[in-house]
C-alpha cells in the first residue's frame, strides 16, 4: 500500500518540494545558485563608467624604475604636488600611513638639537639653521602631510575590524575622524550599519592635513567574492561613512556632515540617492574591459611622476592612487575579476555611484520569490502529474525559459536584482525527478511486459512447432531471450527442419543458437552439416525424386530436366530460385521454379500449366542485350522451371532506398537501357506486365541491365492464385491495369516511371494505408514533385517522370525508344554537367 501511494507523481513532487525547501533552509547550496546569476546578469550588463575617474598604479614598472615598495615618503609627497599644481579635483590614496616613514638618523638630529637648546652658547651659531634643514630633510612623514595640507583635497584611509566591542573603547576617535560622523534619519529598526572596532588610524599629521579620513573596507560574501560594498559602518554606535561614500560626497562637493542616512533605505548625497540594504551595503555594478580597453584610465606612477604623461589630463578627475603590482596588498574577487587590485576596486565603486550604477532588490523582492515559489510548487503538485511527457516538457522549458530571461531581463535592463534561481532550481529538479520516475516506473512495466510477452512467444512457438508450422515457430521464438532452456528448445526446432529437409532453415536456426552459445555441445559441426545439405540438397515438400543422401553420408545432387541443382540463390513470391547447371555443355544457369499444385487451386491448374509453356516460350523468343536469356522450360512432378542466363550483381531494389541512391546520370542510364528492352519486346507484341525494380537485374560493375520475368504476370493472370497473390505489383501498376482494361507497351511505361520516380527519391509516388486507398490513389491522385524529395532532380528528369505517371496512356510516352530517347538526352547533360563540375 505505501509503495503504491509512493507511485503517485504528485506524493513524489511533494517529497521534493520539502525537501528542497530543507536544503535551501540549511545548506548553501541555493544562496550560490543564486550568486552565479547575480555575476552572470552583471557580466551580461552594459553601463559606461565615469570619465572622471582616473587611476595611477603603482605598477612592476614603477618597482623596477624606482625601486621596491615600500618608497620613501617624500616622493609620495612629490607625486601629490604635482597634482595638487594639475588642479585634480580630488586626489585619492589608497596607501594606508599607519606606520612612521622617518629615517632613523632622524632621532639623532633630534637629540642633538635637544642638546644644542639645553646649552645654547656652547654651539657654534651656525649649527642650528642645519640642524633645522636636516630635519626637515629626513622627516618624510612632516613632509607627506604637509603636501597633503598644501593640495587640501585628499582623502586617505583608515582600517576596522568588523565586529561588535567588548566594554568602551581605550580611547576616543580623532577630531580628524569625528567631524565625518553622520546622523541617522529614521528608525534603526528597519537597518542599521556593521559594527567595527579596533580602528587603525594613519599618523596624527597625515589625518589632520587629510580633507577627510574614512574606513576603507569590503566585505566579501562566503564564496569570497565582492558583490555588496557598505556604505556606512557604525563604531560605539557612531554612524560614519565609508571611504568610497566619502570619496563620492567629495566628488559631489558634498561635506561629510551634509550626507544624509535613513536606515535600511538610502543615502542622500546631495541630489543623488543611493539605495541601501539592511546592513547599510549596495550593490554595484562592476564595469568589465571591452574589446580588450579597461574600463578606466590607468597610467604607471613611473610614468606620471617622471613627466611622460601630461598631468593636464587629469585636471578636474578623481584620481585614485594606488598598488596593482603583484605581492603589494590583496586582492579582491568580483563578478567581472579573479584578482582586482584594490584602487580599481574603488574606482569601480566611485563610478558606480557618481553614475548611480547599482543594483536595486525593491522590498517586494521578497514576496514575489515565495509567490514564484509557491506557483511552482503548485505547478509540481497538481499540474505535472496531469500532463503528458511531451506537454509536460515543453510547459517546463517554457516556464525556466521564462523565469531565467525575466531574472536577467530585470537585471540587464532595469538593474533590478529579483532573485528566481530558488523556483527555478526547483522547477528543474521536480520535473527531473518525475520523469526519472515515471521514466523507471515504465522501464518496470515494460521489463514485465517483455518477460510476460516472452513467455507468450515460447508457448505459441512450441504450440505452432506441434502442429508442423516450423516457419511460424521459429519467428515466434527467436522473440525470446537466449537461455540454457531456450538452447534445448531452438535445438529441437532445427532437428523438426532437418526431418523436413530444409536444412537451409536449420542452419538460420543452430546460427541462431551460436550468437548465444557458439561452442554449445557440438554446435559448429551441425551448421557445417547443414550448410552443406542446403547447398546442396533440394528444399520444399515439392522436391525432385532422387533427391537422396547415400548410405556412405556423400550427397546426391537432385536434378530439374538435365540441369544439376548446385544450391539456392533466393526466394520469390511465387517459388525459389536456384542455381544450375547444364552437364553437357558445362552452362551455368539460373533456374526459377514454380510450384503449380500449391499456387493454383485444381479446376485452374491445367490451364495455369498451359499459359506457363505459352508465357516461357513467347519469353524465350525474346532477344535483347538488356533482356535476360531464356535457355529452356519444363515440369517435374508439378514443379514448373524454366532455365535463364544467371547474372552478376543484383535487382534495383537496394537502390530505390534512402541513403543507398544512384547518381541520378546512372538513374537515367539504367532507365535508357530498359525502356530500349521494353521497345523491342513491345515491338514483338509482348507486354511484361510486371515492371519493378525486383525484376531489373543491375551488375553496376560493368553497367549491365537486364529485363527479366517477361509473362510471369500473365502466367499467374488466372483471376487468383490459391495463395491470394493478385496479378502484377499493385505499387506500380498502371491505372487501366488495376481497373483490369486492355493492355499495351504504354503500361510498362507506366511502371518504368514509378521504378524510376523511386529511384531518384528513395519513395513510391502512390501510396496507400490499404489496397483500396492505394488504388484510388494510383487512378485519381496527382504526385508530388520529385524535386521535393530531391532537390538534386533537375527540371528535365522531373518532367520525364511527371510524363510517364500521366493517368490517360495517350498522354505519356507512346513507345519506349521515345522514352529512352529523352532519357539519352538527359543522361548526355547530366554527364556534361558532372564533367563541367570536375
């Protein structure tokens, strides 16, 4: 009962949906879905960054001309000299000050002055204008700030560590970094910034020279990978802006004190808004390369400092100075970098909020993920279970088709961060897991089915070989599985064909057994055995008396007239076909037999008997290269024969499928050849009746055709044979033959144009789900162009064939040679063609 409510679809859609909702509550697994959506909407994003920002990178080539990081302090200051001159709007250094730079001699200078102004009178007058130059010399960090008080516009950082503090903090923050101290507007309930402590400040002097000092920090997610930036950290329940907001409100010429903060909503910069979470962090949009270019300006600090590079080009920019040469600092993970130096971090930053470039997540976000989620729940539990594997996997495709592109769409569009990787993780996963089960629930049934149908074989199998239909058993049980059993059973099958002398049907069924078991008992010698009876030993109840093996196990050849049976070529639907040979003059010869007694019921044989002799003989009259030699004709014990030339190769019907088609210049030849046959049997007043591809021989080695069969239709043409074969092939049979009017050369021709249509597209052109629609459809419907089957078919060939299908005979070729004549024509422009194509 359990494992039967288990097999419900939608009780396996349920299990999944919890379980997916535990694993989304618990594990990662979802959240990093998510994030490779959120990368691949940035990557997909186009915005342009702001021209205003600019980046100086102290670079491996700055290293090698200037020597290894740390440099000394003072070309730092230098550097920012030269700025200040170039009028930059706002000079930026990602370059933490928290360590003195001073020369150590610096100290000693020091304590000799100390000295010098303990005693005056004892120094020469003229030491303390040196000491005083040399001081000032070696004082690298003195001279740093003082540049940086003299440009009044740069920003430099300061570090945290993120986290909450334990009791009151040692001492209280600088007035340097306390007059960017912000007031919130709203209820912090709704969001409030990250708690840090443990601030590390650059050196008095370069914080007080500063325009403004601030925390520069980031805060990747769990993959380690940047995607949201704070904007806002609070410190003993201080609120102060980050290093890239204040970079950004000195770029927009707001002061740090006039930026304005509601809680888990926005910062205000002026006119600018800037949408925030609950941790006070946003989400920019991170700027890739196009078509190689970076996104922002970068020039070597060698470069720049040395005069290379105008400083005119960076008047009225934010300049952003810092490390990207590899060993100096770390370096972050984005959606667009494996490895982005700090400073273009914060140009991304900078950009991303001069040009209001972020991605927003409206506070319906929320509702419409468990909506989505809900409705594919829905879908999973009451819709999937109900629709077809073709319904079902389409509404699917459609419904991640369209969640995916509405994500992405959203994201590329309007920058709107609506995350739907949950419903459509689950969308996929419970269709995966319903067709998986429906999937085994029916390779279960049909396993059953097989074994249940199996079983059925084997029964009617042995049930039919009791009743002496071996032909019909065999076919039922070698639907059978191969076993031991099987073995025994399919051994006792070929031993019934072997007391019926058809050893040509032991030997399929011990090779049968040998796909299975090829040293079974002593298999191999009897399939050698049998293979030799069947070569050589007259098959059929209706065989030729003498037919013996004798006492000493050597096989005696039967005989039909004088011709000496060699072995089986194949079968026909009217008898079998062997191969002869003559023993007086060594001829071998092919020799087809029909069984009169079995074909014909007993008040038409005699006449069936008659019209044989009279068919073969008008046949044999016939002498044509492209027509099959008759050599002689005859009956033993109601085994009509008649002997032919035996030709190499094959019929035409290997080649009327698709895949296997002659070039359509061969089509044509072969076409030629047997339309000048038909002209001259035509001409002898003898109509085939049966034209198809099985009764054109073709050895395309050396490009004979031959007709052959001329009368076997009208042999059989006695209303009905006792079998049920009706006269002629009805596939290519003329319009006044099937309605059973008089005949001429005119129907051959007919069945000469559907050999040749199916020659050239691999199909019939009438076909029919049974005899009648067949035959309506020979005698009413018009066929399709050949062409569109074959584009290769030119116009020519088309209308040759269109030509030779006409309903009404006056209205087709009127004789062969006018047949064979258009299709030398055809064949001669083909070969011209093909030639001309070389």
């Amino acid at each position: 009962m359990k494992w039967t409510l288990w097999r419900r679809d939608w009780i396996a859609a349920l299990a999944v949906v919890l379980l997916y909702l535990l694993v989304w509550a618990v594990t990662p697994m979802v959240n990093s879905m998510e994030n490779a959506a959120y990368d691949a909407g940035v990557r997909l994003t186009s915005r342009a960054p702001s021209s205003r920002v600019a980046v100086i990178a102290i670079d491996q080539q700055s290293l090698d001309n200037m020597g290894r990081w740390p440099w000394p302090r003072d070309i730092q200051a230098r550097m920012i000299d030269k700025l200040a001159a170039a009028h930059v709007h706002t000079l930026v250094s990602t370059v933490y000050y928290t360590e003195p730079g001073q020369d150590r001699g610096l100290s000693y200078l020091q304590r000799i002055k100390s000295l010098h102004d303990a005693d005056p009178g004892a120094w020469p007058p003229m030491i303390v204008p040196l000491l005083d130059e040399a001081m000032a010399a070696l004082d690298e960090d003195h001279t740093l700030a003082t540049s940086i008080d003299h440009a009044g516009n740069v920003l430099v950082p300061m570090l945290y560590r993120l986290g909450d503090a334990d009791g009151n903090p040692d001492r209280s923050l600088p007035e340097f970094v306390r007059r960017t101290e912000l007031e919130p507007q709203g209820d912090p309930a709704e969001g409030w910034p990250l708690s840090v402590t443990q601030p590390t400040l650059p050196l008095a002097p370069v914080g007080e020279a500063a325009a403004g000092v601030a925390a520069d920090m980031q805060q990747p997610d769990s993959d380690g990978m940047v995607r949201r930036v704070p904007l806002l950290l609070r410190y003993q329940n201080q609120i102060y802006p980050s290093f890239d907001l204040l970079i950004a409100a000195h770029a927009l010429g707001v002061p740090a004190r006039q930026i304005r903060f509601a809680p888990g909503k926005m910062a205000q910069l002026g006119s600018v808004q800037v949408p925030l979470d609950q941790d006070a962090a946003f989400r920019p949009y991170f700027y890739d390369s196009a078509n190689g270019t970076p996104p922002f300006s970068v020039d070597s600090f060698y470069d720049v400092y040395n005069g290379k590079i105008s400083l005119e080009k960076y008047r009225d920019k934010i300049v952003l100075i810092g490390a990207v040469a590899p060993g100096i600092g770390n370096n972050f993970v984005t959606p667009v970098s494996s490895a982005m130096p700090p400073v273009l971090l914060g140009a991304q930053i900078i950009s991303a909020l001069l040009q209001q470039h972020y991605f927003v997540s409206p506070a319906w976000t929320h509702y419409l993920q468990l909506a989505v989620l809900a409705l594919v729940a829905a879908y999973l539990t009451l819709a999937l279970p109900r629709l077809n594997a073709a319904v079902a996997a389409g509404l699917s495709a459609v419904a991640v088709a369209a969640l995916l592109g509405a994500q992405f769409v959203l994201m590329t569009q309007a920058m709107l961060w609506v995350p739907l990787m949950g419903p459509v993780a689950l969308l996929a996963a419970g269709y995966l897991v319903i067709t998986s089960k429906r999937y085994l629930l029916s390779e279960a049934r049909e396993q059953q089915s097989a074994a249940e149908s199996a079983e059925s074989n084997r029964m009617l199998g042995l049930a039919l070989q009791g009743q002496g239909q071996l032909d019909m058993a065999f076919d039922k049980l070698r639907r059978v599985p191969m076993s031991d059993d099987m073995m025994s059973v399919l051994n006792n099958l070929a031993l019934d064909f072997e007391r019926k002398r058809q050893f040509n049907k032991a030997e399929a069924v011990y090779r049968a057994m040998s796909q299975y078991d090829e040293h079974w008992q002593d298999l191999p010698a009897r399939i050698n055995r049998a293979q030799q009876l069947a070569e050589t030993v007259l098959l059929g109840g209706t065989g030729v008396h003498g037919t013996l093996i004798s006492a000493d196990g050597d096989v005696t050849k039967p005989m039909l007239g004088r011709y000496q049976i060699e072995k089986e070529l194949g079968k026909g639907a009217m008898g079998v076909v062997y191969q002869g040979r003559d023993p007086r003059i060594g001829r071998v010869v092919a020799i087809k037999t029909l069984a009169l007694t079995q074909e014909f019921e007993a008040d038409m044989l005699e006449e069936a008997r008659q019209r044989f002799f009279r068919e073969a003989e008008t046949a044999g009259s016939l002498t044509h290269p492209n027509i099959i030699t008759i050599y002689d004709a005859g009956e033993d014990n109601d085994l009509a024969w008649i002997a032919m030339e035996l030709l190499q190769g094959g019929d035409l019907l290997p080649y009327t499928q698709g895949g296997k088609l002659l070039p359509l210049a061969e089509v044509a030849s072969v076409v030629r050849k047997v339309a000048t046959a038909l002209a001259y049997a035509h001409g002898q007043n003898v109509v085939h009746r049966d034209i198809k591809p099985a009764n054109i021989m073709f050895d395309r080695a050396n490009r004979t055709v031959k007709v052959m069969d001329f009368g076997i239709a009208r042999i059989t043409d006695v209303n009905r044979t006792r079998t049920g074969m009706v006269l002629g092939t009805p596939s290519y049979m003329s319009p006044e033959q099937l309605l059973g009017q008089p005949l001429d050369g005119r129907s051959d021709l007919f069945s000469l144009g559907v050999t040749m249509y199916q020659m050239c597209t691999g199909r019939l052109p009438f076909e029919g789900d049974s005899m009648g629609q067949l035959m309506f459809s020979i005698t009413h419907d018009t066929p399709r162009d050949p062409r569109e089957f074959n584009p290769k078919v030119p116009g020519m060939l088309a209308a040759i064939i269109i030509k030779a299908l006409a309903k009404a005979p006056d209205e087709r070729f009127q004789t062969g040679e006018q047949l064979a004549h258009a299709c030398a024509r055809l064949e001669a422009g083909l070969l011209k063609r093909a030639a001309g194509n070389a």
